[in-house]
C-alpha cells in the first residue's frame, strides 16, 4: 500500500492554508464594509433629523391638507434653519386665519436629480398621502458631476439598484468626483461643482442636451405617479436659473398640463436674497418664495374654493 510522502502533502496543506486566510481576509472586508455602509446610514439619518423632527408627526392626518414639498438643496433649505425654509414659510402663510389646517412636508435632499427624487416618490407618496406636491428641481440635472452621481453611472454603464442605494458606493462616487472636478467649498453652502468638459471655448456654461431631455422624461413619469395618486402637482422656477432650464421647466408643465409658478427674479442677486455661495437663498429668499408660490396657489384656485 503507498503513502503519500511529505513533499506531495505539502503543496496541498500550502493550499489549505492560504484559502483559509483568503476566507477570512474576504469576511473581514465583508464586515468592515457593512460596518461602514451602517455608521453612514446612521450619519445620513443624524443629519436629516431637525429637519425630520421639524415636519412634525409622520403618520397623515386626515383633518388636514397635506402639501409635499420635493426637490433638492434648495428645497432642504442649504444655509438656513428647517423653519426658515420655503415649505416651512408656506405653511405658516397657509395657516394664517385659515379655517383649515396645511402641512407642508419637506422631502428636499441636497444633491439630488430627477432621477433620485423618481426613484423616492412613490414611497413618499405612499408614506405621506399628499393632496399637492410642490416640485422645485432641475438645476442639478445640467451638472454633469452631479448627474453622474444621481443617474447612477460607473464607466459609462448603469449600476444594479441594490449596489446604487448602497451608502458607501455614493461615498466612492462623491471622492472620484471630488478628485475630478475639484469642487469650490462655500462657507454657508453646499459643494459647487463643475465639470471643466461642459465650459466651452470662451468659458460659458453649456448645459447637456441628454441630461435635459433625462430630465423631461423623469418629470414626466414623477407626475404620473403623483396623479396615480389622486394628487395635484406644481412646477416651480428658481429664483435665479439659466434660460435654458427655465424654457425646459415651462415646456414640462405645459406637455403635462400642471400648474407652473414662475419665482424667477433677475434682481435677486443685488436684492440680498442669497447665501454666502451665490445661489441658495437666504431666509428673505426663502420667504420671498414663499410668498410667490403662495399667490400662485391662490390665483390658481389651487387650495379650493376656500381656505
């Protein structure tokens, strides 16, 4: 009967050993990443939480006109308090001398797109029951650093939902656009970002002709939804915005018959309505918003025959 020897053992008990330590370097990896994607889950859900605690009770009430505010940065209110925010500034207007009692339910997040805030409403949708949604996004959409991250695109190919909705892979996609567009850190606001292939020759802006028409498609598909729902929909305009955009945003309310409410000023900028960063309004900003989509409703009959 033959043995094996110890120089034939050996190469197989190498083997043995180093797939055994690959195992456990792998599950540790496994561990530190799901570790990892839990602390920013937790992070994310700490910074959301006076803005959460400022919307008051989650569950809808039925006594009450519920109004869903989405959108972006500027929906969130960058560089103000929660309560210095538009949808918080239209509540109180909404309420003043009202026989009926408006929330106003702000689900504004910065960074997002279209396609971020389509792949939410449905949910939102379902959790607050809103009679009117307030809509105030698209400058993120002509950014084509932060279209990248929110259209969900590695290599120039779509990334699986599950690995998207994954914390620590918009962490990876916010370092690699950090290292490739050097964003400007404002004191009082968000990271301004700029993708140096979308200057042209005399350093103008040019907005991509793709990412406007992504963002007519998912405008189109978000307002689907919201009427699946029994809900009204509104279109607003930034205060300050590019032609282009705003062009965009009329054609969108009129393909889809919704209301449209124009906050484009072009003196806000010598009106103090601004943040240090230039763009996201101040609390007078905020207010001035307010008050504009607050006629707009009224002149629209928006809010029913009375309030």
């Amino acid at each position: 009967m033959e043995t094996e020897s110890p120089q034939d053992t050996q190469p197989q008990s190498r083997w043995r050993r180093w797939s055994r330590r690959a195992v456990l370097e792998l599950g540790y990896l496994v561990f530190l990443l799901v570790l990892l994607e839990a602390m920013l889950r937790l992070a994310g859900w700490i910074w959301l939480v006076p803005r959460n605690l400022s919307q008051g009770p989650t569950n809808p009430n039925d006594s009450e006109i519920r109004i869903l505010a989405i959108g972006e940065s500027t929906t969130f209110g960058q560089g103000v308090s929660p309560e210095d925010a538009y949808p918080k500034q239209l509540e109180r207007m909404l309420n003043d001398g009202s026989d009926k009692i408006y929330r106003v339910i702000n689900t504004g997040v910065p960074g997002q797109t279209s396609t971020s805030i389509l792949r939410n409403i449905r949910y939102q949708m379902e959790t607050y029951r809103p009679q009117f949604v307030l809509a105030l996004f698209g400058i993120n959409d002509t950014n084509e650093a932060l279209n990248d991250l929110s259209a969900r695109v590695a290599f120039g190919f779509n990334v699986p939902e599950w690995v998207a909705d994954l914390r620590i892979y918009r962490l990876a996609c916010i370092v690699r656009d950090y290292a490739l567009h050097h964003p400007k850190v404002e004191e009082h606001g968000a990271w301004t970002f700029f993708d140096r292939d979308q200057r042209g020759e005399d350093g103008a802006w040019v907005d991509n002709p793709f990412f406007l028409e992504q963002l007519k498609r998912n405008t189109a598909e978000i307002i689907e939804i919201v009427r699946s729902e029994g809900a009204d929909y509104a279109m607003l305009s930034y205060l300050k915005s590019n032609e282009p955009l705003r062009k965009v945003l009329v054609e969108i309310a009129e393909e889809n018959d919704v209301l449209y409410i124009d906050l484009f000023d072009e003196e806000a900028g010598n009106k103090g309505l601004f943040t240090a960063d230039g763009f996201h309004p101040n609390e007078e900003g905020h207010r001035v918003m307010a008050e504009k989509i607050y006629e707009g409703l009224l002149e629209n009959e928006s809010l029913g025959e009375s309030r």
